[in-house]
C-alpha cells in the first residue's frame, strides 16, 4: 500500500516515519523536500494535485499544516492556502485517480466556550485565523470525500513530541534558563504525544484495510484534561526524574489577560476521544505518562 505524507520534516511528520508499519510504500513530503523527502509546497494547489495524479497514492496522509496560530492573523492567505485549499485540491485529486485522504485537523475548530469536551459531532465555529483555516480543510473533505468514504478527518490537540517545535520542548529550554515562569492556568485542554498520535494515524489506515467501518471524524489526544500550567509543572518534574534537569525553575499561574496574544484560543477546548477510541481499538495513555516518554525520548544531542 501506498502513502503519501505530508509535513514529514515536522514533529508529528518524524513520528508517522518512526512508527511507519510493514508493507507500507511510504511518500514521505516536506515543503522544501531534500534528505529523502520529496518537495511538496501545501500552499501551492496545483502541485498537490499533480503528486496525487503523479504517485497514486491509495491514502494521502497530510500531517502538514500552517500551525503558527499567532501569525497566522497577519498571514491569513498563507494559513488559508495550507490548512483549507490545499486539503480540497487533494480531495478533489483523490476524486478523480482513487484513493483516500486522513486529514489532520484541531481543537481550534471549536470556541472553547461550553465547558465540558467536544464530541466529534459538534458544530464548528472557531475563533482565530488558524481554526477557521482548519475549518476550511474539513469542510473540503467532508464535501468531497466523506461521502464516498474516501475521507477521514483525525482532530488532535497540544501536539508535543521530542523534535520540532512544541510547548514541552519550549518549557524544558525555559526550564534550564529561567529560575521562575508565567504560564496560563486558564486555558484547559490535553496534551497528544507524537508517538500515541502517531500510532492513532496508521490504525485509522490499518482499520480501512482491514474492512472496518470508521466513524467520518475522529478525535484523539492523551487521556485527562490538563492546563498548560499543568503541562509546564509537569515538564519541570519529569525533566528532574529522567536527569534533563538539574532544578526546575518555579511555575507561577497566570490568565489569558495576563498574557495577551495576538490570536485567541479557546478556554476549553477539552476533545472527546471516547467513542474515536472504541472506534479504533486503542486505550488512551495518560497525558502524564506519555509526555514522560516524549521526554524520555529526546535526541542526546538536543
């Protein structure tokens, strides 16, 4: 079987590598390709479109995406092109040569103002640049694909793994060079582990080749709820455990207002992954102890 990836120089990209299963052909894409990856640039249409007629791949797995929520306020055609055009030029490719599409997708679909968790049925309305571009690429493949059962969107949340760019990277950096931190306590959430959401990708694919009936939308993240105070609290610990860190530094909470943003995220944005889960036939690994693991798994020369 044949895989297209996209984003495969990113965290969650190394991660979908890593833990690639037997028998897969594997396309791994980046944006600027070189050291085996192919070049595909998500913000142009056309060639997204020419890599599904030029490699027919039976899935499209786009793990690529415009994630600078801040930037993307003053970068709105950019965002938009990655994270909505382009997933509706791989549907609309897929449409005409085969195959299927799991799109990538994120809490940031939803205002975080209801409180309790999103199910996968809930209606979309996000707030910033960045969730309405994601927006855009799942309303594409629902469009397109879902009705044909070519398509599955996998929304996912706080993706923190041990490359690239994330929070609990960013908090074990500030860890070593700061004696006290500010972190927003009011903004609720779960962290997801490149290497549970990694695996959570290929069953998705595995389930389809194995004839299984999977639900168009699927949510997936660690289990429990979390703050990114919590997160931050807990990267300091865990760091000491596992011998990254000689001394935490001291975590204070702060709020929203405290610490203002261009882009506003929401309050809570808590997925539920009960159903996703049962669906897909994987237990949940408590966020604590998969962030543990993606420290643990650090490169020695990070």
């Amino acid at each position: 079987m044949r895989v297209l990836l996209t984003g495969a120089a990113g965290q969650l990209g190394q991660a979908l590598i890593a833990a690639t299963p037997e028998g897969i052909e594997l396309l791994p894409s980046s944006r600027r390709g070189g050291d085996g990856l192919l070049a595909l640039d998500l913000a142009d249409a056309k060639a997204c479109r020419m890599a599904v007629n030029q490699y027919r791949p039976d899935w499209v797995l786009n793990a690529g995406a415009y994630t600078a929520v801040d930037q993307a306020e003053a970068e709105p055609e950019l965002a938009h092109a990655v994270n909505g055009t382009a997933p509706r030029a791989f549907a609309e490719a897929i449409q005409e040569c085969g195959g299927r599409l799991l799109q990538l997708s994120t809490d940031f679909v939803f205002n975080g103002q209801q409180g309790s968790p999103y199910r996968v049925d809930q209606s979309r309305d996000p707030l910033g640049v960045y969730g309405a571009s994601k927006a855009c690429g799942e309303e594409a493949v629902e469009e397109l694909l879902v009705g044909n059962n070519q398509g599955v969107v996998l929304r996912t949340s706080w993706v923190m793994g041990p490359v690239g760019k994330n929070f609990a990277l960013t908090m074990l950096r500030l860890h070593r060079d700061k004696e006290e931190l500010g972190v927003v306590a009011d903004q609720v959430g779960c962290p997801s582990s490149t290497l549970n959401l990694a695996r959570a990708c290929w069953r998705v694919i595995s389930c389809s080749q194995e004839g299984m009936e999977l639900p168009p939308v699927l949510h997936w993240c660690d289990g429990g709820a979390a703050s990114w105070y919590d997160v931050s609290v807990a990267v300091g610990e865990l760091a000491m455990e596992l011998g990254l860190l000689n001394q935490a530094a001291k975590v204070n909470p702060i709020s929203t207002t405290d610490y203002p943003t261009p882009a506003t995220r929401p309050g809570y944005s808590l997925l539920d992954c009960q159903d996703s889960r049962a669906a897909l036939k994987l237990e949940a690994q408590p966020w604590r102890a998969a962030l543990k693991d993606v420290l643990r798994a650090i490169p020695t020369n990070s």
